[in-house]
C-alpha cells in the first residue's frame, strides 16, 4: 500500500469498521468458499457502522485507498489475494541461484556492516520508509542480526531500500532516507542499503520471487534461495534449520 494519509480519529473508526466488518471476515472466502448472503449482511452493518461514526458516504473516505463501491469491494473479496498471499505458495525464486554480493553491488550503502559478500547466510530484506510492517519489522531484524553476530555465526542481514518498489522506479532521495535512519536508528541495527536509480535489486530480485508485499525477504544459503517472504515464523524455521546444519558441518570439519 501507498503511504497512508494522516487520518482524524473518526477517519480511523471508519477504517476499524471496514476492517472488521467487511474485510477480515471474508479473507478466506474466496472463489468456490464464496457466499454473497452474509457479505450483503455486513454491508448492511457496515452502514448502520459508518453513519454512527459520522460517514452518511463512507466512499469519500475508502475511496483514498483506492475503494470504490461495495460491489468492488466484493469483486475483491471473491477473487481473492494473490498466490502469493495464499497458504502453502511457494516462490518460483526457491530452489534458484542468485549472488548477494552481486545484486548488493549495485546498491548504496547507508547504515551498518559493509556486505564484502563472505557470508554462507544471506537474509535479504526489501522495504520502504512509508511502509508500517517494514518499520515494525526493522526491530526484530536487528535482533535477529545481532543475536547470531554474537553468537559468532556466518550470516549477514541486509536491507535493500526501495520507496517506489510497487510503481515505476524513481531515483532514491538520499537526504530524506538518511534523515529517516537517524531517526529510527535503534531499530535498524543491521547493513541498510539503497537501490540504485534503475531500481537492480528491485527488477533483478524482488520482482523474480513473485511476492507482492514488502517487508519481502529473500534467504540466500551458499547462494541457493531457500525461502521468500515475509519475516515471520516459517522464516525463521528455515533460517534457524540453516544456521544448524552449517554448525554441525563446521563441527565435523573441525
């Protein structure tokens, strides 16, 4: 999603109740789970909702966020997200060989260790400032970096910004992202770089894996992708089964 506009407290209620009323209900009934009987129920709620909160037309609202009417909110709902949003996809980047230290090359280094591409386990993370899962992710992204850089293991986290990574690529202003990582400098506490002007990372990697949201990451082990999107537990599964098996090997090389 684009960067949200600021919103007055009532503005807020109405989103919640789009939310909750006409959204998270029906995220899994899509195609043949579909059913158009309670979906017009909660359309009704969702009035009754939006003129208690002050909205006699909530589109004048929704319509910023590129919601137009309830049928095409229906259309949505009915279609359902993309594959890439859907249990059990796998991206077609998994299983394909891609050189972090190549792709990284190509960016520009803003915060934290310098990538000199030495490292068995690559955690590639592409975000953008105006993205709230992507700041919220920064935190625990850099515990993760911290916690196997004290332990001694062979991993790099690198974050690879790009704040036009859904449209069409737009040089990075340099100042306001700097300006941003000072700001929010606890909270990314690992290797920070920017795209370039052509967006490389963007159309060399992002695009390939197929995933449509960001924070998206891209593990790389000995320069095999093993897992692509978001930094969550099935992640971390795979990162910690990794960091393991590299272990072990190390041990019997010892």
């Amino acid at each position: 999603m684009d960067p949200t506009p600021s919103l007055s407290d009532a503005e807020r209620l109405l989103i919640e109740a789009y939310t909750t009323i006409l959204n998270e209900p029906f995220e899994d009934k899509y195609e043949d789970r579909w059913e158009d009987a309670p979906f017009d129920l909660a359309v009704d709620v969702f009035k009754s909702r939006a003129q208690e909160i002050g909205f006699s037309d909530p589109f004048e609202l929704l319509s910023r966020f590129k919601i137009e009417s309830y049928e095409s909110i229906r259309a949505q709902l009915k279609k359902g997200p993309p594959l890439c949003f859907r249990p059990g996809w796998i991206s077609p980047l998994v299983g394909q060989r891609i050189d972090p230290y190549e792709v990284t090359s190509h960016c520009g280094h803003m915060l934290g260790p310098r990538f000199e591409g030495k490292q068995r386990v690559v955690v590639l993370e592409f975000w953008a400032s105006w993205c709230d899962p992507c700041v919220e992710a920064g935190p625990d992204l850099s515990e993760l970096a911290d916690h196997y850089r004290h332990r001694g293991n062979d991993m790099a986290v690198i974050g690879i910004n790009n704040e036009s990574i859904f449209g069409v690529t737009k040089p990075a202003d340099i100042d306001v992202l700097s300006s941003f990582l000072e700001a929010n400098r606890d909270g990314f506490r690992y290797t920070i770089l920017v795209d370039n002007d052509e967006g490389y990372a963007k159309d060399a990697v992002y695009k390939a894996t197929a995933y449509r949201g960001i924070p998206c990451v891209v593990l790389v082990i000995d320069g095999l992708v093993t897992y692509v999107g978001a930094p969550q537990e099935q992640f971390r599964l795979t990162l910690d089964e990794a960091i393991e098996t590299i272990a072990l090997q190390t041990a019997k090389e010892a």
